[in-house]
C-alpha cells in the first residue's frame, strides 16, 4: 500500500483497533488508506461494530453541536451546521451507524418541516425531499435492509391534513438512500404512537412507544419486511418520565423516574430483540438519595444503561450559582449506581432559566461512524 512493507490484513487490523476520530485524519496518508476509510463499506461497518463506544450528542439551540465522551468525561463542541440554523433548528434526532435522522420545525410556522440525515464526524449533511410535503404530525425512522446493511432507508407516516376535515387516513412511505427517492407502502399498524421522539433505532428496525385500546406496547418497523409488528407489552410508567434506548447493542432499554419527590428510578431491558419472545424484566431500580437527580425529561436527556448496573445519563438540573439568586439550568454528566449513588458528576455548562435561546432540546447516545450519508 504505497511503499508500505506492512500486509494488506495486518494493515486492516491496525486500522480497526484506530478510533474512528483518527481514521479521519489517515485519510490524506495515503490512497489506499484513504479507499479503504472512505468507501470500503465492508471495512466501515466492521469498524463500527468493532470498535465505536457511546457518545452522547447535543443540540444547544442555535448556538452549537455538543459532544460528550461518558468515560472520560471529555466534552467538545462544533458550530450549528447552517442547515439546523433558524428557523428550522432540529425537534428530534434518530441514531443508525453514525448517522442522525433530523426533524428540523419552524416553531414560528409549524407546518413547515424539514427532514435531514447528517453524519456529525464527517460533518456532512444531506436534506431529504418530501414526496409531496412534511406535516407536523409525522413520524420518522431510519433503519436498512438487512440483506444489505449499506441500503438504509427511511420511514415516514403520518395522517395525511389534504382531505378534507373528518376525514384522514395515514400516509406510509419508504425513502432509499441508493434511490434517493420515495415510494409508497401498504405496511398498516392498529395503535397510536405516543411522541415522535420516543423511539430508538436498533440492529436496522425502529421501536417506538404506542398505546393500543388495551395497553401500551412497542411497536416495532421492520426495513427488511417492510411490515409493523408488536414486540412486547411496554412496563408501567403512569406519571412517570420515560425514556426508551438501545442495551447491549441488541436489545432495549426502559427507563422511569418517578414524577413526584421521590425521583424513583426504574430500569427494565428486553432479551435480545432476535429472540422468539421477547420481554421487558426489571433489570434494577434506584431508591431516594439526598443526592439523586431529576433527569428533566422535557429536554429530552441522553442515557445509556451499563452492562454492570449503571445510568450514564447527559440532562440538566436547575440550581443557584454561589453569590448569584438567579437560577440557572446546568448541563450535567451523571453516573448513577444501582445502588442509588451519583459516582460521577460533571457541569458542561449552563444558561439562566430565562434564557431560552440556549435551551438544550434534543439530546441522545450516538455511535461515531464512517458511514457516508447519501450523495
């Protein structure tokens, strides 16, 4: 490989072990690095599931993208990319490989939606054309095939507002990226999903709370069969906060906190998503501390659960600056036991209550990734 004495498979090897921030500075070292990094979907989705850990990603209103690295607490930021600029600022964002499914509003005129995929390591963004246009009650996901793992796709559904009044019927379309264009499902679903942002996307497929005449349930968008399907029943979480995100890779995660003073905290995981059966179990539950935080979920926190028993969660919590009566919004890094102990606490910032050009509204867990987002 260029004057390189090195085996090709030696070479590969030392380059999935590389951290994907350094993979994208190789690729001026020279043209087959640089193939490889940048169009070996092989080699990009290998490294992925190899080698990537959990970052926590931010949206600070118009002012910058946030990075959060939970394990060694290091944090960096980046300038809102123009296309998140007002007045169309991101509402929700959904992770697959790397890449970020965006919701953009115009909160002056919300009828006006935008839809995006942006990849935030290579700084590259592509905004998505509607078939025929975007409503406010839409919802989106994004997933791929998994006969092949580079055709993602994405999901649109939503009541279509053209007929006229008492009248509506939902719209299900797919976008590919190979095409870059729309098309039509006869996929249906019986059930009402509960908010556009509480979904994950795991393995390809979409997950999202819904609510049935009976129960609550996830709902599950399979890419591969282009069909709607129940998982399982979703746990209890009346009056409670709640939050739904991968575990382990392969599985989902359901968090809880208690509305009231208690700020209770109930963690539940599913068994891998592949099985046959597939059921939420309490996996632990954290008890009142003088200490315990409330995870203000009406910023939509970041959280991932630990394989040993702990919440890494990226929130704000309201508090007073010494010397100052004026209370303030801190933008904290938690680690919180199971045993109810916060073992990591760090301030990445803060802003004045009043000032809402800061508020921080869409934050969650990403995986950096070379995954190129669709010319």
């Amino acid at each position: 490989m260029d004057g390189l004495s090195l085996p090709f498979g030696l070479v590969e090897e030392i380059l999935y072990r590389t951290p994907v921030e350094s993979l994208v500075r190789f690729k001026a070292t020279c043209k087959g690095w640089n193939a490889l990094i940048s169009s070996d979907t092989r080699f990009m989705h290998n490294h992925l599931d190899r080698h990537s850990s959990e970052r926590f990603i931010r949206i600070d209103d118009d002012r910058a993208v946030q990075f959060m690295d939970p394990v060694t607490g290091i944090h960096s930021e980046t300038p809102i990319p123009d296309e998140f600029h007002h007045p169309f600022p991101v509402s929700c964002m959904v992770h697959c490989d790397g890449l970020m499914l965006c919701r953009c509003e115009d909160w002056e005129n919300l009828e006006n939606v935008r839809l995006a995929v942006w990849n935030p390591l290579l700084r590259k963004i592509k905004l998505i054309q509607p078939l025929v246009c975007y409503w406010k009650r839409d919802c989106f996901g994004i997933g791929y095939d998994k006969a092949s793992r580079d055709n993602y796709k994405v999901l649109r559904f939503g009541y279509n507002l053209c007929l006229p009044r008492g009248e509506s019927y939902r719209d299900y379309e797919i976008y590919e990226f190979k095409s870059d264009s729309w098309r039509g499902i006869e996929a249906k679903f019986d059930a009402d999903v509960l908010m556009e942002w509480e979904c994950v996307s795991v393995k390809g497929n979409m997950y999202w709370i819904a609510a049935t005449e009976e129960r609550y349930i996830i709902l599950c968008f399979d890419f591969s069969l282009e069909t709607f399907k129940e998982i399982c029943a979703c746990p209890p979480f009346w009056k409670s906060s709640k939050r739904l995100e991968c575990y382990s890779g392969d599985r989902l995660s359901f968090l809880t906190q208690d509305g009231k003073k208690s700020r209770n905290i109930m963690v539940w995981v599913t068994d891998k998503l592949s099985d046959e059966v597939v059921l939420f179990t309490n996996y632990f539950n954290v008890t009142t501390t003088p200490y315990l935080p409330r995870l203000q979920f009406h910023t939509r926190p970041g959280y991932f659960i630990g394989k040993h028993g702990y919440i890494m969660a990226w929130c704000e919590r309201e508090g007073v600056v010494q010397g100052d009566d004026k209370l303030y919004s801190f933008f904290t890094l938690y680690e919180i036991g199971h045993e109810g102990r916060v073992r990591k606490e760090i301030v990445t910032g803060t802003r004045g209550l009043d000032d809402f050009s800061g508020l921080s509204i869409c934050s969650c867990v990403y995986l950096p990734s070379l995954i190129p987002v669709p010319e």
